[in-house]
C-alpha cells in the first residue's frame, strides 16, 4: 500500500500541474480577447467632434465595445464556451487520469497557440498600408476583426471535436 501512494502522489501532482498550465492557457485567451474586442471600438480614442452622430449603429456599437461590459462581453462568451466544452470533454473521458491530462494539455496549448497567433496577426495586419482602409472606423478595424474571428472559430471547433470525441483522446 505503502508503494502506490507515492505513485498516486504524482499523478495527482501532475494533474494538477497541468490543470494549472490549462488555467494560464484560459487566462491569456480572455486577455487577448479582451484586447481584440476594442477593435470593435475603433471611436473611442477619437475626438469627439470626428465621431459618427450618436444614435447611429456605427456609434452604439463602438460606445457599447469601449467600455464594460462591452469589453468583456466576447472574451467571457468565448472562454465560457470553451470552458464547457472542456466539462464535457472531461466528463466523457470517463475519469481515466490519462485522458483528463491529455485533454487539459491539449485544450491549454490550443489557448496559447490561438492567443499568440491571434497577437502576431494584428501585427502583421498592422503593416498593411492605411490606404486601403483609413482610421477611424470599421473599414480600417475590420481586419482585425475577421482575425480575431477566424482565430475563435478554429479555437472553438477544434475544442468541440475533442469533446465529442473525449473517449479516444488518445488516438485524435
């Protein structure tokens, strides 16, 4: 008995490592989402005076996105959807320590690979000329946001084909 409490020492110690690493994954994730949802703002640094008229789309969807709860709305949707998705990925996995790792690392690198490669996209996108699109506004803003857009749906379809198949983590 002595024997297979050290070895249920570790795995429980690795797991929780990983649930830790799965947790910074998520936490990135919602800062750079939060990041990406002020491109939904692109008036809020301009003078007043050169904003569209209030009452306007176009200024109600800025001022809503400028601010909380605005800002906040699209990273908690976002991180809320993929944290059930991984509740139901785990629930699946039929408690099998191995499966709940490998999902909870899978899940955290996915966080992390989509978040950089979300933030080295607006970077890339900000060297295209001002030309094709001025600032301020929606024209100029757009690119970022069918980014930031395409970058959530591989985030989010790639998590929800490991939930529906949590039973052969191993083998995707």
């Amino acid at each position: 008995m002595s024997q297979d409490q050290p070895v249920e020492s570790g795995r429980q110690n690795l797991t929780y490592g990983i649930a830790a690493f799965a947790a910074l994954g998520y936490l990135v994730l919602f800062i750079v989402i939060t990041v990406a949802a002020s491109y939904l703002a692109p008036y809020e640094a301009v003078p007043p005076h050169l904003r569209p008229l209030e009452g306007t789309w176009l200024r109600s969807i800025s001022d809503f996105f400028s601010g909380t709860p605005g800002v906040l709305v699209l990273a908690l949707m976002v991180v809320g959807t993929s944290l059930v998705l991984l509740a139901r990925a785990l629930r699946r996995s039929g408690g099998r320590p191995q499966t709940r790792n490998s999902l909870l690392t899978r899940f955290g690198v996915l966080n992390l690979i989509i978040s950089i490669g979300m933030v080295l996209g607006f970077q890339v996108l900000s060297l295209l000329p001002a030309q094709l699109a001025p600032p301020p506004g929606y024209g100029y803003t757009l690119k970022f946001i069918v980014w930031s857009a395409l970058s959530i749906a591989a985030l989010l379809l790639q998590q929800a084909r490991w939930a529906s198949s949590a039973t052969n983590v191993n083998s995707a």
